[in-house]
C-alpha cells in the first residue's frame, strides 16, 4: 500500500478547511494512516523544504509553513501519491482546475492550502520527519474492496 505526506498548511487551519480537505481524500478512497496537528519550527521547516534550499522561494515558505498550526498527514492507498497530487490541483491556486483542493480554495501563489509529497523517495523522506514508524497505523477498510480496483 502506497504512502504518502500531505500537510494542510498554516492558510487552510485558519480558514478551518481541514474537514472539508479530509472529506475529499476519504471520498476518493484513500486511508488516513497517521495525523498530527503542530506548529512546525523553523529547523523542521528548513528541513522539509531542503530540496528548494538555493531557490528565491525558499525562505518565504519557510516562513509561511513556520506562521500557524499545520496537520500533517500519512495518506494510504493503492496509487497514494498521484491521486494526493491530483486532488490538490496545481500548485498555484489561480491556475489549478476547478474541482481540485487549491482550485476550489486557494487564490495565492504563496498561500496555497495543501503540501503532497511528489514522489516515493519525498514521501518516505517527508513522513519521517513528521512520523515515527510505530505512529503510522495500517489497517484494511472493508470499503477498500469497492475502491481497490487492483483486487479485482
């Protein structure tokens, strides 16, 4: 069963969309497999954004990631990472479709709700600083077997 980390940032807790984003991964099938709800330091937020550490953005996400309460997430499923990535939409809020998370609530190429984990390798990397391994429950749900096309 594929993981992945999905955060819903400091913009959307404010704006008191973690339900309704949590709605939408469950509706799709997918399995919360471990959340947290903090407040990232600046050491975790460098840490996390590391692979954009000589970009101009950098420091304005870290600044941002660092400004409320995020949830993090472990999302489970078969396809775990793409689906995420297809749910959140683009990354910039004016130019994901309809429909998407940002589509539907993010205006700002900052403020862009939602953070997935693009790849398995980000994924294993990203939910290990957030999770320990004995924090990530797995467990069947019965409905998988209407939503796992993979079981045939």
């Amino acid at each position: 069963m594929e993981q992945t980390l999905m955060i819903i940032k400091p913009d959307a807790v404010q704006r008191r969309l973690i339900g309704r984003i949590i709605s939408r991964l469950e509706d799709k099938g997918l399995r919360l497999a471990a959340l947290r709800l903090l407040w990232v330091d600046r050491p975790l937020a460098e840490e996390l954004y590391s692979v954009h550490a000589q970009k101009p953005f950098y420091e304005p996400l870290v600044e941002f990631i660092t400004r409320g309460p995020i949830l993090a997430m472990v999302i489970a499923g078969p396809g775990a990472i793409g689906i995420v990535r297809k749910l959140m939409g683009a990354t910039f809020g004016t130019e994901a479709e309809p429909g998407s998370i940002r589509g539907d609530f993010a205006m700002s190429t900052r403020y862009n709700v939602v953070h997935g984990s693009d790849s398995p390798e980000s994924a294993e990397r990203e939910i290990g600083l957030f999770f320990a391994p004995e924090e990530i429950i797995d467990y069947e749900l019965d409905l998988c077997r209407w939503t796992d096309t993979s079981k045939g």
